[in-house]
C-alpha cells in the first residue's frame, strides 16, 4: 500500500506476442477514499449531574466515502489522557454520554469514522463541570441551630444552599423580610451558593424566629432558626432567660407601706392572710438569673373577696372522625366551671412519644353550643394526641386527659393494589427456589385479600404459603412444578370498593414425552414415513418425519423425544418393529400369448392379463421374442390398457 506502479500489456496469438502497452504514469496503491476531515469542535447542549448532551458540526470533507459513525474521546481535570467514552453508528452529529461522576470537570472531542477509518480528532470541547442543571434549593441546615447569647455578643451565620440555577435567598426576623441593604444593625452577605447573616451587637430586638427561604424555578426550601438574646427582664419581657419567680408585695391603703406578700413560680399566686373586706394594692416583679425587674403595680385597689377561678379539667376528648390531614374530636364539659361561665375550649395536640402541646384548634362555648371541634392541617400518617382546655373569665383551665393516640389517615378509602410490585415470574421446575409476591396495599378500613389460581381460591398447604397483613401480602410456591404456570389473580375488597390485578407465572422445564401412537404413514423399500401426536405440553403440530437410506427388508424401530432450551422429554418408541419394503409385490405373469395372425415380418400375438396385480395397477406389457435356439430380447413394450400386439422381425 502506498506505493507507486507502472503496467503493460500484450497480446498473444498462435504467432507470438504483439508490442507491449504501457500506463502513461503511475499508479499508486491505495483505497479509492481517504479518512474524513476533523469534525466541528463539540458543544455541551445540556447536561446532569451524571450526563452530558453534545452536539457538533460534520467534517468538511467525507474522504471520498459515508460516514457511518463517530467516536467520542473524554478526559477529565485529573488527567492528560483521552480514552474512548462512546461510538454511535449514525452519521446524526450528536451524542448522549452517560455514567458521569458528580463533581467532575470533562472535556470531549470527536473523531469520524468512514471506511478508511476514525479520522484526526476534533477540537477538545469547553470544560463543563457534571452538575444538575436543575435543581430545587436545599438549605444546608447544619449550621441552622438555635441560638442564646447574652445583649451585646455577635452573632455570626454562614450557610449553604444548593440548587440550579443558582436560588434567590432572603432571611426574615418574626416575618419581615431583612434587606441586606437596609436591614438595621443586620449585615447580610448573599454569594451563588451561600448567604451570611451577622450581627455585631445584639440587643434584645434581635430575639425572635428567623427564617431563610430559598427559590429558583425548581422549587423552594426554607429553614427555621430561633435566637434569643438574654438581658434582665422588663415589665413587658422576660429578658430572654426562663422566669425563675416572681415576688408579690401588698399595700394596705390605709397606711401606705409595701409588705412582702407571696413569691410564685407561675404568673399568679394565692395571697393568704388578707382581711376581709379591705382594701388592698399589689405590685410583682420577676426574677431571672439576671436580677429583679422593675415592678408592675395593679392599676386599682382590690377589695379582699371571694372571686371566680379558672373551670376544672374537661372529659377526656375523643376522636369520632378523622382523614389524613384532620380529626374530630368530642368531649364533655367539665364538672366545675369555677363560678364564671365557660367560654370556650382550647383544643390542644402533639405528636405521640413527644411533650410539646401545641395550640391546635379554638371554638367557642355557650348555650346549644356542643363540646366537638375539628383539628385541621395535620400531617398524614401521623400519630396524635389531643387534650382539652376549658376557657372563663379566668382564662383557661387544667387541661383534660390525653386522648387515645389517633393516625392521620383516610377512614373511608376503597382498596388499591401497588402495581409496581406485579410482574411476570419465570422458574425452572425443581430448583430450590419460591415464588414471594410483595403487595402493597391501600385502602380504609383494610381490605380482606385473596388469591386465586385457575379459579381456585389458593389457601395454605406445605408448598403453598399465603402471608396477609394489614396492607401487604405475600404468595410464597416453595417447589416450583409445571402445575404451578399461569394466572395469579389477587383480589382486594373493603366496604368501599374492590381492585383486582394477575401476576403471570411461568415454569419452565423439559417437555413431556410426545403423545403415542408412533406409527408409519408410508412405509417403502428404503424410506419409512413416521407421525406421532405433540406433547400435551406445548408441543410443536408438525409432528413427523421420513427416515430415507434404510436397506430392504430390514426390521426398524424408532424413537422420538420433545427438545427445549431445558433438555429432551423421554422417548415415545414404536410399538412394533417395522420392515423396509415396498407395500406392493411383483404382479403374476400373463396368459401365454396365441398367434392371431402372422406374416413374412411380423406376428399378431394375444394374450391374457395376469391374475394378480401385486397390490399395485398393471402399468405396461414388455414383449418379448427369441430364435428357436436363441436367447430372449425385448421386443416391444406395449401400453396396460391393452392384451395385443404385433412385433415385427429385424430384418
């Protein structure tokens, strides 16, 4: 190959050879086309966190021949070597390249393939980094913890938020959005992936609830923290830090003077040791860990009497209806109103295992007023408890009982079978293998379900396990048999509806032996024609064969087997050996033929047909005719439809 050649010709006759013919310049040895060009530089069009779609322009020139196909080469950042990646054979100039790793930066170039072969690379494409393109946001909640400093410390948040495109971020103090360009003593530093919130020096207006929200195109996400900021209290605030107690002083109006009265750890105290009837001034102050407040004073003078308190503990609420995002409750009235007419009730809840109450719904109280409420939003398949409080003038009462723990689901749902779990089952018959079938089921109150195998109900056995729970059940065959193929119907049925699916089992293994009788359709000298039936089993319909070079007169018996991909069936035999001949015999000789007529050169001859045809149609007479004391030649053959001929002499 590649080199260059010159040629001539001559020709030849029975006189020599002609002067020679020579190639006016050379050859050169080579394919009649040349590899491709380099195709266009490739684009990243699109791409994932594990993929990547390029795209590219075809080479200027094809060398003479198609193209039928392109090789895409990558390398990544931690290395200088290209390997191949993907080898499409379509001329389309594009290609989907899998199985990237996330977080690595690639680069990929091209080469055409013809017949000659791949050509020169292409330019290597941009770098791109294997990253979702899009992505809803994810707050990195690491750093999101709740915080507690005393006035005057910094506080300092640095947190990640990840999503494609790059989210929109903004933080919010007790709901109000905080501008990061006028957000008072709040520094806010927002970068593609992060943002920064700091606080120089806090006071006690930086306590409260912030939360981060992020949103793109994708989707959102948001993320809650709590910062208290502690101090001494105020007549308004508990400076951040838990009240230890509170300290009460009385002043008897008649004479003026602040006495020490009680100290309570809640925010109301009994003041014993009061006279009737007078008339009295009180002030309280709470008490941190950081000191006393300033004292709140009543606004007017109490009389000392008997006044109303707060109603007793309500009966315990129970649930009387319920879906996956709410529940009703009732409940009874409680036994002691604390002499002032109850108002309403607070209905109170909490995730079971959990010690958090929290305010759950709020009706109110009166005449023809019933003791239920509906308690909304709740999260699905969630476990709650549910108390209640009783509201006067007092403000609420001791909370009742918990209530019996109640899940978020739907009460009333007809049945629904997971379909994702039903597939077709293949298995060999005698392996050590089961058949185990998962179905997930939904439905309220819990569907009865059954099995059904060619319209028989399937119920336990030693082979056969039917396992039923709540919302599964499982069909475990221990043993596979051929028996065992074919449909498997699961039915499931509540008050409010039925669903039915078919699971198809198949198992699989040599065929049965082929159905008798084996037996000879035509049976000649040298060649015996046979037929039997198919197996029951999924048999092949043409079922039969002819067994040629067989020798005359020889006993044969046969055999035949099913064969699949699993193995042959056992043999179905001939009953009987069958011999190799033809099914007729030699038919008789004919009547001895009578001179009719005869003259110089030929003879009138009759004759009679033989007696017996051997089983077969006389099909022609061969004439024949010899000297007195000569041999035996044929002299004619004449037709079957005929007993005359004339033969004439060879003169």
């Amino acid at each position: 190959e590649g080199k260059d050649y010159h040629f001539r010709v001559k020709a030849v006759n029975a006189e020599g050879e002609s002067e020679p013919l020579e190639t006016s310049q050379a050859t050169t040895a080579k394919n009649p086309y040349d590899p491709t060009t380099a195709p266009g530089k490739p684009e990243v069009r699109d791409w994932s966190k594990n993929h990547a779609d390029l795209k590219w322009k075809a080479p200027e020139k094809d060398g003479g021949a198609p193209i039928t196909g392109y090789i895409i080469e990558v390398k990544d950042d931690s290395s200088n070597k290209w390997h191949k990646c993907l080898e499409t054979d379509t001329p389309k100039c594009e290609a989907k390249i899998p199985d990237l790793i996330e977080g690595t930066k690639y680069q990929f170039r091209v080469k055409a393939v013809n017949k000659a072969g791949p050509s020169k690379p292409s330019e290597p494409s941009d770098t791109m980094l294997a990253k979702d393109r899009f992505a809803a946001p994810k707050i990195d909640r690491t750093n999101m913890k709740d915080i507690q400093v005393k006035a005057g410390q910094h506080v300092r948040l640095d947190v990640k938020v990840s999503g494609e495109p790059p989210p929109s971020k903004k933080w919010y103090h007790n709901k109000k959005h905080l501008d990061p360009k006028d957000a008072e003593n709040v520094q806010i530093d927002v970068e593609p992936y992060r943002i920064k919130l700091y606080i120089p020096i806090t006071s006690r207006a930086n306590s409260g609830t912030y939360v981060l929200k992020a949103e793109n195109e994708s989707g959102q996400d948001e993320a809650t923290i709590e910062i208290t900021v502690l101090d001494k209290p105020a007549p308004l605030d508990d400076g951040g830090a838990p009240i230890d107690y509170y300290i009460v002083e009385k002043m008897d109006t008649e004479t003026g003077r602040w006495l020490p009265a009680g100290k309570s750890r809640e925010p109301n105290a009994e003041i014993a040791n009061l006279v009737p009837g007078q008339e009295y001034k009180f002030r309280v102050m709470a008490v941190n860990t950081h000191g006393e407040s300033e004292p709140l004073e009543c606004d007017d003078k109490i009389i000392a009497k008997n006044p109303f308190d707060e109603p007793g503990k309500p009966g315990t609420p129970e649930a009387t209806d319920w879906d996956k995002d709410h529940v009703d409750l009732k409940w009874t009235p409680p036994k002691d109103d604390g002499g002032s007419p109850i108002t309403g009730y607070v209905v109170e809840k909490r995730e079971k295992g959990t010690d958090k109450w929290i305010k759950g719904a709020e009706v109110p109280a009166g005449p023809g007023q019933e003791c239920k409420a509906t308690v909304n939003n709740l999260d699905e398949n969630t476990e709650y408890e549910f108390r209640v409080r009783a509201i006067n003038a007092a403000g609420p009462g001791e909370p009742s009982d918990a209530s019996q723990g109640v899940v978020t689901k739907p009460r009333k749902l007809a049945p629904k079978i997971d379909r994702r779990n039903i597939h077709t089952y293949n298995f060999k018959e005698g392996e050590p293998i089961y058949i185990d079938v998962k179905i997930i089921v939904i439905g309220e109150p819990p569907p009865s379900k059954e099995w059904v195998h060619k319209d028989c109900m399937i119920i336990n056995t030693d082979r056969v396990k039917v396992t039923n729970e709540n919302y599964l059940t499982k069909l475990r065959i221990i043993d596979a048999k051929r028996s065992d193929t074919g449909e498997y119907t699961l039915t499931v049925k509540n008050v409010n509806g039925t669903d039915k699916h078919t699971a198809n089992v198949t198992v699989f293994d040599v065929p049965s032996p082929p159905e008798g009788p084996m037996r000879p359709e035509e049976v000649t000298k040298n060649a015996i024609t046979l037929r039997w039936r198919p197996p029951r089993d999924n048999g092949v319909t043409d079922c039969s064969i002819r067994a040629e070079n067989l020798i005359e007169g020889h006993d044969y018996s046969f055999r035949v087997r099913a064969v699949n991909k699993f193995g042959e069936s056992l043999p179905l035999n001939t009953s009987q050996p069958i011999t190799a001949k033809d099914p007729f015999g030699r038919p008789d000789k004919p009547g001895t033929p009578n001179l009719v007529d005869w003259d110089k050169d030929h003879v009138d001859l009759e004759w009679t047909p033989p007696r017996k045809d051997g089983g077969s149609p006389i099909t022609g007479y061969i004439i024949e005719m010899k000297p007195k004391f000569g041999t035996w030649q044929k002299a004619i053959d004449v037709p079957a439809d005929t007993t005359a001929a004339t033969p004439y002499s060879r003169a």
